[in-house]
C-alpha cells in the first residue's frame, strides 16, 4: 500500500477524499494541479513550470518547513489569485480545529496560515495582507451567523 501524499502549499491529499485533489506527474514527481505552475507545451503536453509550489510529499502533514520550501526562493515561486486565495483561507479557517471565540483568535490563525500555508499569503493585495485576511474571515463569520439566523428563522416559523 502506498502512502498518502499531500500538498505542503494547500495541505490537500492526493486521495479522492473531501480533501482530495487531481495531481500531475512531471519527471518523476508527483505536483498537485490547485497550487503547481502548470504549462502546456505547443504539443499540448502538460508540465511544471520551475521553480513551482504544489510538490507532493509524503509524511505528516502541516510541516512548515516543507510548506516554506515549497512555496518561497527569494520570493514567492507562484502567487495565488485574490479571488482563489481568499476561498481557500476561508475553508481554512472552516476547518481549523483551534479555539475561534477569542478576540485573539483570527490573528492566531493568521500566524498559523503564514507558517503553514505561506502559499494563500501569496496574492496581490492592496495594503497589509493580515488586514486583508482580517476582513475575509469577518465576512466569512457574518455570513455564517446570517445563515443560522436563517435557519432558525425557518425552524421556528414551521412550528
């Protein structure tokens, strides 16, 4: 049985798993097809543009040395779309398992991000990026009161 492999940018498995994604095989190495700098020769073959993040590894995951490998030389190797970065900083923050009631709690989380997946830090933005985040997770937590509000509205009106 072969071991599981995952994306030290994205944190995603190579399984078919909710945290599952498509990879790609260039030169003898497994890429993940979200986060590597994929290109497309005249003769329609697919390969990874170097230096590229997005490189399969196999261990434990959240390894933040691998994540800084992967994602950084001198400056990011790839950088992430705003639109994409802030979709998957989101589900992040979904699935982040740490204590969110605390004030502290989305800096905490900011910390963990640029330590675990530097990749979603990548993107252009306008001014500070832990303000820019900041207010992607404040959207995020509004939305989500919103839909419980939504819901208990339902609930209770059915009654």
């Amino acid at each position: 049985m072969t071991a599981k492999l995952y994306c030290a940018s994205c944190g995603r498995t190579d399984g078919a798993d909710v945290n599952g994604v498509k990879t790609i095989m260039d030169q003898g190495i497994k890429w993940c097809t979200s986060c590597a700098a994929i290109e497309r020769t005249s003769e329609g073959i697919n390969y990874v543009s170097m230096p590229s993040p997005g490189r399969m590894y196999e261990g434990t995951e959240n390894d933040p040395l691998n994540a800084w490998e992967d994602c950084y030389s001198k400056k990011p190797k790839k950088r992430i779309l705003v639109k994409k970065a802030k979709a998957e900083i989101q589900r992040a923050w979904e699935l982040w398992e740490e204590d969110k009631s605390s004030d502290l709690s989305m800096f905490i989380f900011f910390g963990w991000l640029s330590r675990h997946r530097p990749y979603f830090l990548t993107f252009h933005g306008k001014g500070d990026p832990w303000q820019t985040v900041h207010g992607w997770l404040n959207q995020y937590e509004r939305k989500k009161r919103r839909a419980r509000k939504n819901d208990n509205w339902s609930a209770n009106k059915a009654i």
